[in-house]
C-alpha cells in the first residue's frame, strides 16, 4: 500500500478477488440464513447507514457503505417501509433513501474517507 492514509482498494491496489470480497456481492443470496441483520438511520445526514450482520458461528460483519451487500440489505429494508403510510415509517425511509444515494458505490465512499470526513462526496 502507498504512504498515503487511503483505504485499502482505493488506488487500485487491489486484485478483482479482493475488491469482489469487499463488496459483497456474493454473500447477498446468504442474507436469508443470517442470524440477525440490523440496519440503523444514520446518526447525522453527513454519515451513512448503520448495516451489521451476524452470520452463523458468531461472525459478525459491518460491510462498507456503497458495497453492494450494504445496499442490498438496506434495500430490503426500505421495501416495506416505502409502502407503509405512517410518519415514522416515511421518515426512516428518506433517512435510508437518502444514504443509498449518497454512497451509490465503494469508490465513492473511500473518496469521502480520504477527505478526514470533513466534505461530501463527489
């Protein structure tokens, strides 16, 4: 990895099985057989999605915002929400909408991680 305080893959010093890995898109058809998966609305609109999975066997994962897996489960979780007419409901909905389309992809997060967290994406 270079000097600088990027993240791992950002610069393309990835292989295409390590960035695959990162994002997760193998482990999607997996989400019916976790143990639990918790998805939290940000805690400010600066910040992404909360997305924690426990898998069988105590592993616990927090895939990185933009990841297809993060989009993924935060997807099936605004799914029902989007149909739901009562206010709460609506709310976490634009909270978590408004995440995915923040973090469209994991390029673009480890963009806004090589800012210090101190500007939006791009």
């Amino acid at each position: 990895m270079a000097a600088s305080a990027s993240p791992p893959g950002a610069s393309g010093d990835l292989s295409p099985e390590q960035r695959r890995f990162i994002d997760g898109i193998d482990r999607i058809p997996l989400l019916d057989f976790a143990e639990s998966v918790i998805v939290g609305p940000p805690t400010r609109p600066d910040e992404p999605a909360l997305v924690v999975i426990e898998w069988t066997g105590g592993r616990v994962e927090r895939p990185p915002p933009g990841s297809t897996l993060w989009r993924a489960v935060i997807a099936r979780e605004l799914a029902p929400l989007e149909s739901a007419d009562d206010p709460p409901s609506r709310e976490r909905a634009e909270q978590l909408g408004a995440s995915l389309r923040r973090w469209p992809d994991l390029d673009t997060w480890w963009t806004w991680l090589r800012t210090g967290w101190l500007a939006p994406p791009r």
